[in-house]
C-alpha cells in the first residue's frame, strides 16, 4: 500500500501557513520597518533592496497581497502533492 498525498489538504495547509508568515511580516513592517527591511536584506546576498522598498503599506495592498499569496501557495501546494504522488 501506497501514502499518497491529498491535494487538497497540502495546498490548504500551505496556503494557511503562507498567510500566517505573510501576516507577520506585514506586523513587522508596521512595527518596526527599518529593522524588517535590514533582517530580510540578509536574504539577497549582496542586494540592497533599501533602494527599492517602502515602509508605509496601505491596507488595502496588505489585503491583496494576502490573497495573491494564499493563491500562489494554494497552486503550489496542490501541484507539490501531484508531483510527490507521482513518484509514489
């Protein structure tokens, strides 16, 4: 017998996870912006991303970013799943 993979559960559980990390950063960049932007330049080996960020962020970009993210982790968890049930 076999495991495989619901579809649905992984994308719902990424996509659940992506929006709660996606939640938080937006707090961070709210609370404390300066020290959210030089945190995640650490990521960008050798890119300077103050350059081309904002620190103000209207609620309504904040929401539509959350819905983008959760389609985009949604899509991603689902074909995840296929791809893994396919080598299973």
């Amino acid at each position: 017998m076999t495991d495989k993979l619901s579809t649905k559960k992984v994308a719902l559980s990424l996509a659940i996870v992506s929006a709660i990390l996606y939640i938080i950063c937006a707090l961070f960049i709210a609370i404390a912006p300066d020290f959210t932007i030089k945190l995640f330049s650490n990521l960008f080996h050798g890119i300077d991303i103050t350059q081309i960020t904002s620190t103000s962020i209207s609620l309504g970009s904040t929401l539509i970013g959350l819905v983008e993210i959760i389609v985009y982790a949604l899509i991603a968890g689902w074909l995840f799943a296929l791809v893994y049930n396919k080598f299973k």
